[in-house]
C-alpha cells in the first residue's frame, strides 16, 4: 500500500532553486492545521469513523485515550478538534483544508483552545483561514498512514461506500468539489476532478460568500509576475512586510498544483531561523524510519540543555551519527529510540560540549520551536 499522509504538507523553499514565477503567495500561519469534512462525521463516535486516529503509533494498539464524538473538524493527524455547535454551524457544506488561527504571535493560546478534550468556550478568539476545498477521492485516497502521530489503512471504495451512506442517512449534500450527484434513483456518482489549485480560489469564494468571517475565510493569495526573477525578490519583499508584522513567514503554491496527501514540491514554505547555543547533555539511540533502519547503531539525535531546558536536536550528518566506540554501537542497536546510558559518547561530540542550533521561534514558554543541529561552537 503507498505512503501517503493524512493531509497536503509544503515542501521548504530554495531562493536558489525553485522558480515559482506565476505562482500564488500568501503568508504562514502559525495555528491548527485542521480539515473540515462538510460536517460528514458531526457527531458519530470517532470509533466509527473510518479515517480517525485510534491507534496508538508505537504499539498498534487501541488508544488508551481518544476523544469519544466526532465534530467534523479534524486535525493533522486526524484527531476530532472539539469546536462548539455555534461555531460550527457557521461552516459550509463541503470540504475544506486550512488553519484555525488565534493571530499573529499567539500559537500557544490556539494550540490550547483547540487542543481540549470538551469545546472551549474562548473558541470566539479562533477563525478558520481556508485556503483548499480538495475532492474527497483525493482526500481520502488509498494509501497507508504511518508516522509517529498517526496509523491508518486509508481504502478510498470502502470509505466511499461509508460517505454514500451517510448521505442517505443525513440527506445532505455538499457543494463545492466535488459534488455527490444523484444519477439514476438512489445512486450516487461523485464527480473525481483534478482541481487546480488556481481553480480552487473561484469555487472557494463561491463556497464562502455567505459564511461569518470572523469565523471561517478565504486566505488571501497574491499572484506572483511571471518573470522569475522578478517573482523571486517578490517573494523576498512580501516575507519581509510578513515578519514586519510578527508574521513567521510565506506559502508559495503553484497554480496548477491538485491537492495531494502527501509533502511535495508544488506548495512551498518560506520562513527565518534564528540560532542559539546549548550543551551536549547526551544521546538518544537511533531508531527504524519509514526510510529504513539506516539509524538503527548510530546516535538518533543530540540531547542538549537549554537555558535549563532539555531539547533533542537532530539533523546530523552519517558521520557526526557514529558512537566513540563498538559497545556504545551494539548498545544502541538493540535499544533503539531511547536515551543512551551515561558512558556513552559519540566520535565526534562529548558531554558539555557546545553546539549552536537554528530554531523557527520560541514559544510563549521560551521553548525553541523546530530545533535542529547546525554545528559544533569549537568549529567556528
């Protein structure tokens, strides 16, 4: 079964490599990522929707906690957003891609209205920033679910006997794309489209004109000239008027792009990083990804401290992975994914050594956001 993932993630973009002349700009986020199902699953048990996460990623089994009712509203790693019915009831019919948003600079507050186990009653602080209404066979297309938040078979002629049903048990349709279209009798046929995503901007204007948009909007997108080198000082001139603002950065996304579950090169993100120093504290052993066992033996990621802080940084090269010694190897080999034990050190790292990491931003609790290695103080 293919990879794939739950919802359409952006690739990072290269000034250097990526023409993106023609191409619609906007500025990131930093919220909620979340998909709106029409209102398909609004009150089902999450267990009986066929897409959510219920599993647990490490050990396939059932989850020990999973919240009990579906919304509609789903998140990246397709856990029910407990939204309150006033709320939702603002929301079209049809299916939409997008971000809950509480502003500028305030991710933990939206993380902490949206992440709750029962509706928050500050959800008057959030909206709804919609920037895709994909058609539900791409949404929901066959292919295999499998990171470290989500496990999930997706198998889009089950699912859509599952919606049809549905459908006939609610007697509602969905407008946008695609549309449930009645044929012959009770049969359904749904319209499979390859939407554009330059195409999606008209039907979501359309989709959203008579919605509150102090609840849910349509995200503003700029059309970038079509000479590349002038779209890429563009690109450069709206980051910047972004972060001037206390925005954290840009979305570049083709034109042309169909919305796909998967990272891929047609929508980019473009965003700073700041860099600070830390010292080693020690290693976590290496674990099996879903592109292989390559880590398996070696150091998995940097532990450092932080300002009193303990962070994991990874983004190591084959080399700066490799443990002082064989014992250290064969230890990690059969341990992986944990913390290494105190005596061991890597070839080319010790304990209090200095390293300086780049980071996105610090969260409302000093916590660097994306941290990742860059290299060692000593070699500077």
């Amino acid at each position: 079964m293919a990879k794939r993932e739950f919802l359409q993630l952006a690739d990072r973009y290269d000034p250097h490599r990526h023409n993106v002349a023609g191409w619609f700009i906007s500025e990131k986020l930093d919220g909620t990522r979340c998909f709106w199902d029409g209102g398909l699953t609004r009150g089902l048990p999450t267990e009986q929707v066929p897409w959510a996460s219920i599993l647990d990623p490490k050990t396939g089994e059932k989850k020990a906690k999973i919240k009990p009712v579906a919304t509609g509203l789903w998140s990246r790693y397709g856990n029910p957003i407990m939204a309150p019915d006033w709320w939702l009831n603002q929301l079209p019919c049809c299916p939409l891609d997008g971000e809950l948003w509480a502003g500028r600079g305030k991710f933990q507050l939206c993380r902490s209205i949206c992440g709750g186990d029962i509706p928050d009653e500050r959800f008057d602080k959030i909206v709804f920033a919609v920037y895709s209404t994909p058609p539900l066979d791409a949404i929901f297309s066959t292919g295999q679910i499998k990171n470290t938040n989500m496990v999930c078979n997706v198998e889009y002629p089950s699912i859509e006997t599952w919606i049809l049903q549905r459908f006939d048990s609610r007697g509602r349709r969905f407008k946008g794309v695609p549309v449930p279209k009645r044929c012959l009798g009770d049969d359904f046929r749904f319209l499979q489209l390859d939407q554009p995503f330059g195409k999606e901007l008209a039907v979501l204007n359309t989709a959203l004109e008579n919605t509150d948009a102090s609840v849910c909007y349509l995200h503003p997108q700029t059309k970038l000239i079509d000479i590349p080198d002038g779209a890429n000082q563009q690109v450069e001139d709206y980051l910047q008027r972004v972060l001037d603002q206390g925005g954290e950065g840009v979305v570049i996304r083709n034109p042309e792009a169909v919305w796909t579950p998967k990272r891929h090169r047609a929508i980019l993100k473009y965003k700073p990083f700041s860099d600070a120093e830390a010292r080693v504290t020690g290693f976590t052993s290496g674990r099996e990804t879903a592109k292989g066992s390559r880590l398996l033996g070696k150091i998995g990621a940097l532990i450092v401290d932080y300002q009193g802080k303990r962070l994991e940084l990874a983004g190591l090269t084959d080399a700066e992975r490799e443990f002082a010694d064989p014992m250290a190897r064969d230890w990690a080999t059969n341990n992986p994914g944990i913390d290494a034990p105190y005596w061991a050190e890597g070839k080319q790292f010790k304990k209090g050594q200095a390293v300086t990491f780049k980071y996105r931003e610090l969260t409302d609790d000093g916590i660097p956001k994306e941290a990742r290695y860059w290299r060692r103080r000593d070699a500077e």
